[in-house]
C-alpha cells in the first residue's frame, strides 16, 4: 500500500456498505472501489464511484477494512471530502460532504471547486 496522506475520508456506514457491495458482486472481487470527480452536473463536477483496476496515477487509501483509490489528478477536488453512506426516509445512497466546494446542486452530486 502506498504511504501517503489522507485524501479523503469514509465513514465506517460506508465502509460496511461498500464491504457488502464487494462481497455480494463478482465484480469488485480483484478491483479497487475509484472515487472521483469528472466534468458535469448542474454546478460543474460530479463524483464518480465504481470499481477499477489501479494505475500508476492512484493513492491506495484503507478505512475500517475497506481499500480504495483516487487519481492524484481528482485529489485536489476531494481533498477533505467525508463519503458517508445513508438509510433512511429522507436519503438513501452514498452521500459526499465537501468542505471545499463552493456550491453544490440540490441533490448532492455535483459541486464548483
């Protein structure tokens, strides 16, 4: 695994999410969960999830069990970012809390850097 500092972080709800994902699908068996941003969305990014071979170009990050990687070109937009996962009646699904944005969408999945 690859030394370097926190990108971003997730909480341990996701983590027990993302675990049974892994664990429930033949996909992400020899994969790693990427998180990222790409260009789009009603404020201009997006977050991205899904399963990916690593690159050269990746941080390996590890929280509660739970490995993952980010390209180093999205980690200035992620940086300090919390991937929660909710539950309940009000949200359901991978929620992302950035304090870098500076707007956000009305459905949380786009932001401005």
């Amino acid at each position: 695994m690859q030394a370097t500092e926190q990108v971003l972080d997730i909480t341990e709800r996701a983590a027990r999410q993302i675990a049974h994902i892994i664990e429930s699908s033949d996909e992400g068996l020899d994969k790693f969960l990427r998180i990222g941003v790409k260009g789009g969305g009603c404020s201009g990014l997006s977050y991205t999830l899904g399963f990916d071979e690593k690159t050269d170009k990746d941080i390996i990050q590890e929280k509660y069990g739970v490995q993952f990687i980010v390209d180093k070109r999205h980690a200035m937009y992620l940086q300090g970012t919390v991937l929660d996962f909710k539950d309940g009646l009000d949200a359901r699904g991978f929620i992302f809390e950035n304090p870098t944005a500076t707007s956000t969408c009305g459905c949380g999945s786009s932001f401005s850097a």
